[in-house]
C-alpha cells in the first residue's frame, strides 16, 4: 500500500525543503517513525510504503518514481531510505529524472546485494521476488543498477549488520560513506544516525568525528 501525501506528514513550520522517507525489506511506516520524528525538526517528511516482500524491486520501483514526480512540492526534496528502500530509491531514480531532488542518504543498501537475501532466495526466491532482486548473485536485478547517482549520496552502514555487511554497501560515486556501532534495524532508532542524516542533508558530508565507529 502505497502512502501519499497526507496532511499529518507535513510540518508547517519546516524550512521549506521535503525529505521522503521509505523503509526496507518487511519494514512499516512505524519502523521509520523514530528518524522522521527528528527530521520535522528542520523538514518536511512524508512516509512512502510499500509491500515490500511481494512484488518486484522494479515494479515498486517505478510506483516511487512516479510519486516523486507528482509530489506537489515547489522546494527541493531529499530522499531517506533503509535498505531494499535504497535499492527501490536507486531504480526510481534510474527510470525517471527528479528535477527537485538534491540529496539522498541510504540506512544499510544492499548496493552489491546481500548474502542472506541470496541464501534465502534458495528456497524462497520463487514465492518472494525482492530476495531474487537482492541478492549477492552478480546476475540480481541489484548488480545491474547503473552506479551514477544524479545528486549527493552518502552511506551509513552498521558495523554489526549480518543482513548487509559493510562491505555491501559500499559503491562509486558516493559523497560520503560512514560506518557505526549498530545492526540493520538499530540505525532506525539511533540518536548518532539521525545527527548524521540531518548533517548530510544540510552539507552534503558527514563531520569527522562522525565517521568513527
């Protein structure tokens, strides 16, 4: 179920510029929540959700796509994503150009897939899509994603994350990349991340003290 724009999500005192926020594989609206409470701060967010575990990557994909393009929006707009989120955010971006967008930050990507969505995708790749889309495999619909990004990018991956290890989030062209104490869902409710999020948001980087674990 796909989450317009809805009053609620709109903070009528934000400067003006938009982020968007998508959650990962089998993740909820409520999972994002804790991030998009201290993101109001300074923006105005909006939810888009997704059944994520049925349906193809490419087929939420192009659903993300065509809500961004239609977003009534006149300032800029940034995207936050968690994991098979950045993945449906990269593909959006791919299938059509968004003249607002200007920066994104993406929560543990699979940019090179994830050795537990292939393993999974053993035995249950037939009856769930994204685990095929996502997987490690070099011939998953992830692996054959451009790398050109069309606006600053920058990475925060969980040191502890067994989904998405560090080294799977990593791809040319980013900004910045940063790695944290944490595991997949942790950086959803971390403090640290969020500070970095809004930090990157701002200037396009994260600060050095930032970057260490």
């Amino acid at each position: 179920m796909i989450n317009q724009s809805q009053p609620r999500d709109l903070d009528s005192n934000s400067a003006g510029e938009l982020v968007v926020v998508i959650h990962g594989f089998g993740g909820k609206r409520i999972w994002m929540q804790p991030l998009a409470c201290r993101l109001r701060r300074s923006y105005r967010v909006i939810h888009w959700t997704y059944f994520s575990v049925a349906g193809s990557v490419e087929s939420h994909a192009k659903r993300f796509a065509d809500f961004l393009l239609n977003l009534n929006h006149d300032g800029p707009i940034h995207i936050v994503a968690h994991s098979m989120g950045s993945i449906v955010t990269r593909a959006a971006i791919q299938f059509q150009e968004i003249a607002k967008l200007k920066r994104i930050v993406l929560l543990a990507p699979p940019n090179s897939g994830s050795p537990v969505a292939q393993l999974m995708s053993y035995g249950l790749g037939w009856a769930c899509r994204p685990l095929r889309d996502l997987s490690s495999s070099p011939n998953s619909f992830v692996n054959h994603l451009t790398i050109e990004l069309p606006c600053e990018t920058g990475v925060i991956a969980a040191r502890f994350d067994i989904q998405v290890p560090v080294r799977s989030t990593l791809m040319p062209g980013l900004a910045d990349h940063a790695t944290i104490f944490g595991t997949h869902n942790s950086l959803l409710f971390s403090a640290k991340a969020s500070r970095m999020v809004t930090r990157f948001l701002e200037s396009g980087q994260f600060t050095d003290s930032q970057h260490q674990g």
